[in-house]
C-alpha cells in the first residue's frame, strides 16, 4: 500500500511527514551503513503549489544560501564540489572530497549523456505539448549499481534518479522519482531543487506550473534526527514566497550563467569586502536579485563582515527569505 501525503504547501507537507514517523503501524525500523532508521516505503508526495517549496517550520533552519547555490549549481550543469561546499563546509562527509562529485544532479541532466537533457526536453514540449516520452534521465546503472557484493561504486550516488514532467490542461506537471530519501536532510531540498527546475521550464515553455509531485521510494528517519525534528514547529501564520522564477528561456538561462559567475567570485579566498557589495549591484528581475542578496549576506557573514551582510539582505523583499534568514543567523549565533 502506497501511503499518500499532499497540501498546498511544501511545510504542510513536511509537516505531516513528520508526525508520520511518529506511528509505528506506518514505519518499521531498518538498519543503515549511517545508523538505525525509521523507513517508510514507496511514499507519495503532492505539492499543489510547487512554488510555496520552502520547509520553513523545521528545525535545525535551513541553510538558504546552500539551497539557492545549488539551484544555480544545477541549473548551470556544474560538479565542482567547491562551487558547493563554500556555503557548507560538512557537504564532504556525504559526497565525497570531490574535486568533481560523482552523482551531480545539473552535470547528469545537462552534460552527463552526451547531451542537454533540459534543452531537449524543452524543445519536445514546446513542438508537442501532449507527449508523454519526455523523461529526464539522472541514475546511470553502468556507473551507479552497486558492486557485485553490494558495496557502493561511490559515495556520491544519486538519490534522485528520474523527472518526469507532463503538459496538461496548460500547466506544467511533474513526477520525481527518488530512490533513497533521507528525511531531515534531504526532503526540504528535494522539493527546492526540482519545484524551482519545474518553475524554470515552465517559463521557458509559457506555462504556468501545475502540482509538483515526488515519490520517495525508501523515506527514511534516522533515530539520531528524531529530537530535531520532534522540535519542528508549525508557524503561527503562513509566509508566503512572492517571487517567480518564470521567464523566457535566453533570458532565463543568461540569469541563472550570471548568478553562477557571481557566485564563483564571492567564493574567492582572497575576496575583499568592498568587491562583494561591489557584486549586489545586478540589473536583473527583483526574484532574481533576491537570490543573489541572499547569497551575498551568507558570504559577508562567514567573512564577518555583518554590516554587508545586513546591507545585503536589506535589498531582498521576498518575506520568506527574510524569515528564513533570520532563523539561519540565530542558529549560526548559538554557541555549538
């Protein structure tokens, strides 16, 4: 049997996720090469309004700068683990030292096969809205399987193996199919990475985004995760995203390259503070400066510099990200 979560929102949706592993008739406990967990197979997941994708109830916060890098970072087809692990440095113990990681979600859709998987997809769907071939394909079993006994090739395998995305009734669906879902740290930017991929190309394509749906094969909680998320609470009032990342495809795709170039110079070693505020000042759509205020505050307060940093976020007018920062820097404020 195929439990079924869905609501309006990503956090309403987490939300019930959550109290789900709290009913032994729903989970069982399987063991893990990282620890004993609590597993629910086969999970369905449907999001009725893709673009309200932030988890903002869970605690620990979410690292938002390190979400939105890695939208950038898939969108412009990279694998360069340092691009990445500047806006957080524990990524190495799950992906490997890197310097290219093995299962990157933008290499595998947009170089990976020998070909643009997104640039294809969206020709396809622009020539035949109705067809159902388009898959977009990320698990590669020659390099992926398992060893013969069973030990992993990689560390770095992807969780996420397929995107299915369908036009009907003039949105753009989409079907996720995940292998392995850890709950804490996986799910929430899961629903980030593919709702904003769906947004995306349903801006290429001049539609507007239909549901956004995910199924998690093995949801998984570890034991050792259970306080964290047992102190997840819901918000008092429903914060709403109000930007849109849907836009024509050039101009969409001239955005995402430039965010990408201007990421690499604020992850620059020998970065100065007067060039990283040099760097906000961006003639772009306001979704878009929003995510490279957000960026440049996280790189001004690693560097200290927390005037920048408030600066920075100052010229962001998304109220989700505004709530979503300010819960971030009292949980980098908290002594460790």
């Amino acid at each position: 049997m195929i439990p079924i979560f869905e609501g309006p929102t990503a956090d309403h949706v987490w939300q019930q996720l959550a109290k789900a592993f709290q009913q032994p008739n729903i989970f069982h406990i399987q063991t893990s090469r990282d620890g004993e967990t609590k597993e629910i197979l086969h999970v369905a997941i449907s999001i009725a309004n893709p673009k309200q994708r932030w988890v903002i109830s869970r605690e620990p916060p979410l690292n938002l700068a390190f979400a939105l890098a890695e939208v950038v970072w898939i969108m412009t087809g990279r694998r360069d683990l340092n691009f990445l692990g500047f806006w957080n440095h524990q990524l190495w113990k799950y992906v490997g030292s890197g310097p290219a990681l093995h299962g990157a979600y933008g290499y595998r859709l947009r170089h990976h096969f020998g070909l643009d998987q997104l640039e294809r997809a969206y020709d396809a769907l622009i020539h035949k809205p109705d067809t159902r071939q388009v898959v977009l394909q990320i698990w590669d079993s020659k390099i992926d399987l398992p060893q013969i006994d069973g030990t992993p090739v990689n560390k770095d395998i992807p969780c996420n193996v397929m995107s299915i995305p369908k036009i009907r009734d003039g949105k753009l669906e989409w079907l996720q199919i995940i292998r392995s879902n850890d709950f804490l740290l996986g799910v929430q930017h899961n629903f980030v990475q593919f709702t904003c991929i769906q947004e995306i190309m349903a801006g290429w394509l001049g539609f507007e985004c239909g549901s956004y749906n995910q199924i998690s094969d093995s949801l998984h909680e570890y034991t050792h995760d259970e306080a964290d998320i047992l102190s997840s609470t819901p918000l008092a009032q429903v914060i709403t995203n109000t930007d849109s990342l849907a836009l024509p495809k050039t101009k969409s795709e001239l955005l995402w390259e430039e965010l990408g170039r201007r990421i690499e110079l604020m992850i620059d070693p020998e970065l100065k503070q007067g060039k990283i505020e040099h760097y906000l000042r961006w003639d772009a759509p306001q979704a878009y400066q929003n995510i490279l205020a957000v960026l440049v505050a996280e790189a001004a307060r690693r560097h200290k510099w927390m005037d920048t940093a408030a600066g920075a976020m100052s010229t962001c007018n998304n109220p989700v990200y505004q709530e979503m920062w300010k819960h971030w820097c009292l949980r980098m404020s908290l002594p460790r």
